[in-house]
C-alpha cells in the first residue's frame, strides 16, 4: 500500500508501506534539514538503490544500475537483482 506519514520531528514519508505499518518498497523521506533520500525502504529503513540528496544538493549514489538489470554494490563488491537477490 501507499501514503504518506509525518513525523513529530516534521520529517515525512511518501511511499509504499508494509502490511505491518513499516516503510517497505520504494519511497522519499525528506528530513528536516532539507536533505532527502530517493529509494527502496525495507523493514523501515533505507536499504537497497536509492540515492540521498543533502541540503547542499550534493549526492551520495552508492548503486550502479546495469543495462542487464542487475545493481551493482560496490560497497559489498556484489550484484543484486532488482528483487533484492544477491548474485557473485
């Protein structure tokens, strides 16, 4: 499912959501500060493709997208498949 949340803080979450009311899929958190992350949410956290844009607008994109539709992890070293499988 799909909404939005705002947070005591006056950060908010736009995105998907779990049956169990956790941020789960793709979405944006915008944070108060002005920075902002663009991606894949699991169990309520960032975790996956995704890209944080700070207050100054400069990037951290860790991912790298590939034609064959597998992610590259340079973090890990490791290719993941768009569902969230690990390859070697």
């Amino acid at each position: 499912m799909k909404g939005s949340y705002q947070y005591p803080d006056g950060s908010q979450y736009k995105g998907a959501w779990s049956d169990g009311g956790q941020r789960d899929g793709y979405g944006v958190m915008q944070f108060t500060d002005g920075s902002q992350y663009y991606g894949m949410f699991k169990a309520g956290l960032c975790e996956g493709p995704g890209v944080m844009v700070f207050s100054d607008n400069s990037r951290y994109e860790p991912w790298i997208v590939l034609q064959t539709g597998l992610i590259y992890d340079p973090i890990v070293e490791r290719y993941i498949e768009r569902d969230g499988r690990k390859e070697k």
